[in-house]
C-alpha cells in the first residue's frame, strides 16, 4: 500500500518565493486577472473535449471580435492556453501545466 503525504499549507505559506518565481507567478495572475479572461479560460477549460473554436467564444461577449482577440492573445503569452489554427479559425485549450502552477500556488 502506497502512503500518501498531505502537505500542510500551499507553497505561497510554506516559503517564500524567490524574485524569479514571484515574476514567474505574478504574470500568470496578471493574466487572469480580468473578468474577460478570467471567463474566456473558464469557458476554453470547460468546454467538452478539452478545445474551443474562437467563434463560439466571440458570442458569448458583448465585446468586438479584435478585443477578444486580444485578451486571448495575453492568455497565450501568459502560456495558459494554446492554440491551433484550422482553416479560418483558431480552436484554443488549456495548457494544464501552467494552469496547474497557478491553481497550486493556492492549495495545499
């Protein structure tokens, strides 16, 4: 049988970032630290299938095609999410590595 350890406190408690680390993290906050973006990432990581197609994020928004475009240009270079051009359009997913450093930052 497998002993599993629980460690007691999230990193951000447990000790001190170093300024490399705290660049590192600060930027990926910065990222999602927007309603749209905070949504558009939620919508992009909940969609079934793990991808979604910019035109069905740009209808959820009563905002213009080119500022979506821009909010999802910052995820991207936040390395939150990736995307992959097909035809016309751009279907974008989370890159769950980064997202999973944002999410532990937090959590024990």
């Amino acid at each position: 049988m497998e002993t599993v350890t629980i460690e007691c406190c999230p990193p951000i408690i447990r000790r001190p970032l170093d300024e490399t680390e705290a660049a590192e993290l600060a930027a990926l906050l910065k990222a999602v630290a927007d309603p749209v973006r905070l949504r558009l990432l939620s919508m992009i990581g909940s969609t079934a299938g793990g991808e979604t197609c910019v035109c069905d994020l740009t209808g959820a928004f009563d905002l213009t095609a080119p500022t979506i475009s821009h909010h999802l240009k910052i995820l991207r270079q936040a390395g939150l999410i990736d995307g992959e051009r097909r035809g016309t359009w751009v279907y974008y997913r989370l890159v769950p590595e980064t997202v999973h450093r944002l999410g532990a930052l937090f959590t024990p």
